[in-house]
C-alpha cells in the first residue's frame, strides 16, 4: 500500500490537465483500478486480516480522492489565472468621449402630438396592455361575430385548462383607455390616450407592435363641426401649415355612429409629400359621434352627454412627417437609423418653440 500511495500521489502532483487527473483516478479507483481490485481480495482474507487490510484500503482511496480533488481545483485555479491575465484591461486608459443620446420618433412624435392636445385642453390618460375581453371588445359595442375578435387578428392571452372565462388580449386599439377614463372621471371629459396596441399583421405599413393615439372629447352639445375643428387644428400644427383641408368620407365603426375616415389634401410631386396642396388624398385617421351603448357602458348617460372620438397610428403620422419610408425599421434597433432619425435629448417640442424639422 505503501507503494500505492506513493505512486498516485506523486502521479496527481505531476498532471498537468483534467483529462491525465481523470486517467490516474480510473487507474487507481475505476471499476478496474489497482485499489478496486484489491478491495475484491479482502473476501479470501480471514476475519482480523480483512478488517485490518480493508480500514487500510478505505484510507488510501480517500487519500486519493481528496488528492485528485486538490489538484483538480489547482488547475481550474491557474487556469482562471492565465484567463485574467489574457483579459488584463489597464482602467488608466483615457475614457471615450462622451455621446449625446438620441429621441426615438414614435417617442417625439408622441410628445408633439401631447403637446398639441395639451394646448386645445386634452388630458392625457392611460391604461394596461394586456386588457379583459369586455373593456378591448364588449363596451366599444364590437359584436361577438366580428372579425377582430378572431385568433388571425387578435392575440389572446392563453388560460388555465378548466378556466371558463373569457381570455384576455393584447389590446387592439386604445379605445379601451376610453371607456376606462370615462368611467373613473365621468362627463364631461376631454383626454387623449396614447400607447402601444398589437394585431396580427406584418409587412411595410403594419406590425405586430405599434403605437395609437386616440382622442375622446364628451360633453352636452359637443358635434361633428366640433370634430372638425379639432381635426384641423392638430393638422396644422403637427404638420406645420397654415392652410389645411380634410373630408370626411362615411364609414363603420362599432364604437362611433355616425363614423367617418379623414382624408387631408396633399400633394406627391417630385416624390415629397406637401401637405394642403395638390389635388391628392391621403387618408390619415378614423373618427365620429361616440356610440350610445358606449357612453352606456361607460356608466356615462348618454340621454345627457355625447362626444366624439378618433384614432390615428403615430409610426404612420411619424412617417409622413420625416419621410420614413418602411414601418418595420422602427423596431428594429438600428442605431444608424436611429442617428439619422433621432432628435436631439435635449430639444422638447412645444407649440411655442416648435413641434421638429
């Protein structure tokens, strides 16, 4: 035994890697090892001689083993040592200069469509993404039967097996942000809601992912020239123009009775779109009288109130505006895109001091 220890033990000092540490432990330990075979022995021995040679045997595999476990964690230890020097990094090296970060668009674009809101006396409100079936579908007046509530429109949200509610959705529209700030503040109110919504859809104007921005105005006599107004006026000055003309063109919306796309006049020469001018229409968003059954659902009268509503998609508006040609580049994290598109942190859009070039 003695030879034994002394053979392993200096072969375990000498081993330069794990796979010679694995070679001596099979040699001496392994199912066939020179100390595993001499375990089989100690059966032929007599009673005092086995339990003599046996604690003996027992010993020097635990001598052994706790030597190839010493070595094994001297390897990996100046194995971490060679890494550290590899990856030495003098912290003494001058810093790089320091870069001025960047506004994505849609955040700009949010803040110059708040900023115009703000100022005809829109409050901002806001609600959850992943929002129940009655708040995204049922109180907007949206049958059981219509296509948006199909699985190839709409993402649901799965259950628990043996849970009979409705599931919830990534919200479609914020309109249901409407019906939840009528429902808190009550009538009259005046808000917009912004935010991100999610449809199944995907090529050069669509995303899984964007961004809405809907607008909510109720009152006793409010009417669709109040609409129109409103309508104008946010043209003018997202777009920067003095003269603007929209036509509203008859249309269905669950939610809005009666319900109309806007259209504003525009101009495609040279390939630059000019807003107010040319004889072309460009359809911008979607609005109208806010439904009865959804001032109802609101828990607002609407024997006593009314209002109107609209909705546009901010990356579209965004588009227009700075000549961005393909939708799918806003989320796909370019920082070359965004350097060429991106605003300055510090630049904040007001009416006053201006919305962006």
């Amino acid at each position: 035994m003695d030879d034994l220890r002394e053979r392993y033990i200096a072969a375990i000092a000498a081993a330069a890697d794990e796979a010679g540490l694995e070679e001596i432990r099979l040699a001496a330990l392994g199912r066939k090892g020179e100390i595993s075979l001499q375990m089989r022995e100690l059966g032929r021995m007599a009673p005092e001689a086995r339990a003599a040679a046996g604690a003996a045997l027992n010993a020097l595999k635990d001598e052994i083993d706790a030597a190839l476990r010493a070595r094994r964690e001297a390897l990996a230890d100046a194995a971490l040592d060679e890494r550290l020097k590899a990856e030495w990094l003098d912290v003494t090296l001058p810093a790089r200069p320091r870069r001025t970060g960047s506004i994505h668009p849609v955040s700009r674009v949010t803040e110059e469509v708040t900023a115009i809101f703000a100022d005809m006396g829109f409050a901002v409100a806001e609600g959850p993404q992943v929002e129940s079936d009655w708040y995204n579908f049922d109180a907007l007046n949206i049958p059981p039967e219509h296509p948006a509530r199909q699985e190839h429109d709409t993402f649901f949200m799965a259950r628990a097996p043996g849970d009979g509610r409705p599931p919830h959705v990534l919200r479609t529209h914020t309109s249901p942000v409407q019906i939840r700030a009528m429902a808190e503040r009550g009538a009259p109110i005046r808000v917009i809601a912004p935010g991100r919504v999610y449809r199944m859809d995907m090529d050069q104007t669509h995303t899984p992912m964007f961004h809405q921005v809907e607008g909510l105005a109720v009152d006793r006599d409010i009417s669709m020239a109040n609409l129109k107004w409103v309508l104008e006026e946010f043209c003018r000055a997202y777009f920067g123009v003095d003269h603007v003309e929209l036509r509203f063109r008859a249309s269905h919306f669950p939610f809005t009775e009666p319900s109309a796309e806007v259209d504003i006049r525009c101009s495609w020469e040279g390939g630059a779109l000019r807003i107010g001018e040319g004889e072309s229409w460009l359809e911008i968003l979607g609005s109208g009288m806010v439904h009865p059954k959804v001032l109802a659902a609101a828990g607002v009268d609407p024997d006593q109130w009314q209002g109107f509503a609209f909705g546009m998609g901010i990356d579209r508006i965004a588009m227009l505006k700075y000549g961005i040609p393909d939708l799918r580049a806003f989320f796909e994290s370019d920082l070359r895109w965004l350097r060429h598109y991106g605003f300055a942190a510090n630049a904040v859009p007001s009416l006053a001091g201006g919305l962006g070039g």
